[in-house]
C-alpha cells in the first residue's frame, strides 16, 4: 500500500485539535498541526483523522464527503475508508491499486480530540483531579506566538502582576513563596508554598480565602497545567494544551476544572468564564505584541532570569531530552 509518510515536523506527542462535538459524521473538517492541514471526520463512533490531501491530485478532502463511513475526494470521487485505504474508485474496471491516504491515530479523552504525532509512548495526558470534580467544561482560544512563549505564559506567574492587574492577582500582597521544581522524564512540577491570599477579581469569585498550595505543570511536549489548593482540597484546575497551526498561531483547548457539587461549580464557571476570556486577551495582546517586537530584530536571544523557573525544563524537554528522577527539588524563592 503506497502513500505519504507523515509530514508532521512536531516533537511527537498528542496534539489537541477539536472538541469532540465539532466533528461530525456528516460533514469533514479541516483543523492543522505544524502548517499541515489535516481533515477530521466521524465514522462507526470514533473519530478518524487523515492529512488532508488526497494521494492522486491532492485535493482537500474536507472539500469532499462522507459516503458509508468513507470520505470522498472532491474531485475525482476516489473513496478512502476508516484505516486510509482506497476503497472504492468510480469508473474503475478491475482491481483497486494497493493506495492510500495518510492515517494519523486519534483519542478522545474529557470532550477532546487528540492526534499522535509520530509515536507517543504514553495515552494523552490528563489530571486525574478531573476524576474526582464532577464539573468540567472544555474552552479553546488561539495566539500568535511561539509555542514555548505559549506554554511559559501560561505557567509564569510573575507576570501576572502587570499583565492582569488586580485579576489574578492582587498588587498589594506580596508573599516571601517557596518554590519547589523537580522533573522526571517530560514532566515538570512547580510547587509554590506560602502565597496566602493571592486577590484579585478570580480569586474572589472562586472564593479562594487562602491558597495553600500553587502548582504548575509542563508535560512534554506541548501541555501545560495550573492548580490552585486551599487548606483542605483542590480550588481550581486548568489543563492547556496547545497545538501549533499554522502561520505562527497556537490554538489552546483549555479544561478547566471546578470542585465542589455540580450546580454550584456551574454557576461558577460561568461567573468565571468572561474573566477568563478576559485574562486570555490580556495573555494574547501581550504575547502577540512581543512576537512582533522580536521579529524587528535580527538578534533574537532572550535572557531566562532567575524567575523563570520553568522556561529551560521546557525548551530542553521540546527538544527532546528526558530528565532523570531527582532525589531532591530545587528551590527558588520569590516575593509573590
């Protein structure tokens, strides 16, 4: 059986590219990795992902449709089944050449669908608090950013002081906070302990008194995580997971993730909800305006400071190292 090989030049992993209720079984759609065009359909119950280039002229299937849990090129009307074989070619007299489109394999976990870039070791990553808060709502947003930038920013919190003025954050408290990073294989944890009280407009509508716990987390190659604890249980959960598109964007499908008994945590994401979407506009005009600053220059070095506890762990797990256990964290200090 001849096609492509996959084209995808990302570090191998799962990329989210959907929410599972956007692909349908009647209608292909087009989503990217890594300015690749892919085409996503529903088939027999699960959902099947193929570059979206047909083999023969290189029409895009999505343009097609769904015939019988096969999709159809636009063109010529070849028809490609669930594993990428060519299985049916109008007009032909004899026997089917031995063709096919390029497969990429698919998951869906917590309303989102995943596709594996090269060959991921593990199932996509996800929190297992989620198993546990019975309210949890998928959300997606996009950047034009780097993708490290993307993951960094969401995991900093430094610059939440002056990105989200008195969101996230409240200028006044300032907390002597102890952070503890250790790292093993493609993960990454931060645990900051001793912020207190963090303010801000979010904190107040999680009602969060006292946050005993922060936690940020990267898992390689493109996931990264917030939670924030009270004395007792778990306030809030955010999983990212971003996926490069093309021409310089970043889409994020964010789950976040509410305790306590379904009807409140509801009502409180949606309470939450416009200043999360809030945030996210703070987070793209900046990162937005940096990019372009940087592409005015030549030399594009960046410094990582003291403060930047996690951006070396991310680059280095990118670019495909893996770190050993640590028998013991490394600890940062920082006013927050």
């Amino acid at each position: 059986m001849t096609g492509p090989t996959n084209p995808i030049p990302a570090p191998t992993g799962w990329y989210v590219v959907a929410k599972e209720n956007e692909v349908s079984a009647k209608k292909p759609m087009r989503c990217w990795i890594h300015d690749i065009p892919l085409v996503l359909y529903r088939t027999d119950g699960e959902i099947r992902a193929f570059v979206d280039r047909c083999p023969h002229r290189g029409a895009k299937l999505s343009d097609g449709k769904i015939r019988d849990g096969k999709i159809e090129c636009p063109y010529h009307g070849w028809r490609f089944g669930p594993d990428g074989a060519l299985a049916e070619m109008p007009c032909l007299v004899g026997t089917l050449p031995r063709i096919s489109a390029t497969k990429l394999e698919t998951a869906v976990a917590r309303g989102l669908v995943f596709v594996a870039v090269g060959q991921p070791a593990e199932p996509p990553y996800t929190n297992d608090e989620f198993d546990e808060i019975q309210f949890w709502r998928p959300i997606r947003g996009e950047v034009k950013a780097d993708i490290a930038d993307a993951l960094e920013n969401f995991l900093d919190p430094t610059h939440t002081i002056f990105v989200h003025r008195q969101l996230v954050r409240s200028v006044t408290n300032s907390n002597r906070t102890r952070v503890e990073i250790t790292a093993q294989d493609q993960h990454v944890l931060a645990r900051y302990l001793g912020e207190g009280q963090a303010g801000g407009v979010v904190a107040a509508l999680m009602n969060e008194k006292d946050r005993a716990l922060s936690v940020g987390r990267f898992v390689g190659p493109n996931v990264a995580e917030v939670e924030f604890h009270g004395p007792s249980s778990v306030n809030f959960v955010m999983t990212g997971y971003m996926t490069p598109t093309r021409d310089g964007l970043v889409s994020g499908f964010g789950l976040v993730g509410l305790p306590g008994p379904k009807w409140w945590a509801r009502l409180k994401f949606w309470l939450l909800y416009p200043w999360i979407k809030l945030v996210h506009a703070q987070d793209q005009k900046i990162l937005q305006r940096t990019r372009s600053n940087n592409e005015a220059f030549q030399d594009k070095r960046q410094i990582v400071g003291p403060l930047d506890v996690l951006r070396n762990y991310i680059d280095a797990i990118r670019a495909g190292k893996n770190y050993p256990a640590a028998t013991e964290p490394r600890i940062v200090e920082m006013n927050l």
